[in-house]
C-alpha cells in the first residue's frame, strides 16, 4: 500500500525541555523510524575524564526551566 502525504506546516516556536541520545524529535509524517545505536570516540580520548572538584558549589547540568 502505498500512501502520499502532502504537509504544511508552520511552526512559530518549539521548546524542547531534554533530548537524549536515543530521543526522536519528528514533525511531520515518517513511514519507517528505524533505531539505530552508536558509540563514538570523536574526541580520540585515551583515559577517563578527570573527577570533578566542586567543593562548596552546586552543579547544575541544565538551566532550571519555569
């Protein structure tokens, strides 16, 4: 079966709280969402990354939404 989908769409503003890496952000229609996993040293790292000294301060990986 064979479908043909013709779309307007307008979008005037988008929030996106989180992504992740195995998140799906689709507009529109898609016949076929296949997963597809990777692991990628883009960097050429060769040993774990240091530990963090916070000491007396607070982390906060996002910034606070509301």
């Amino acid at each position: 079966m064979i479908f043909n989908i013709q779309q307007n769409i307008h979008i005037h503003m988008i929030k996106i709280n989180s992504i992740g890496n195995s998140s799906v952000f689709q507009i529109g229609s898609s016949g076929v969402i296949k997963a597809l996993s990777t692991f990628s040293n883009t960097g050429g790292y060769t040993e774990p990354a240091p530990q963090l000294d916070n000491e007396g301060e607070s982390f906060v990986p996002f910034p606070p939404t509301g």
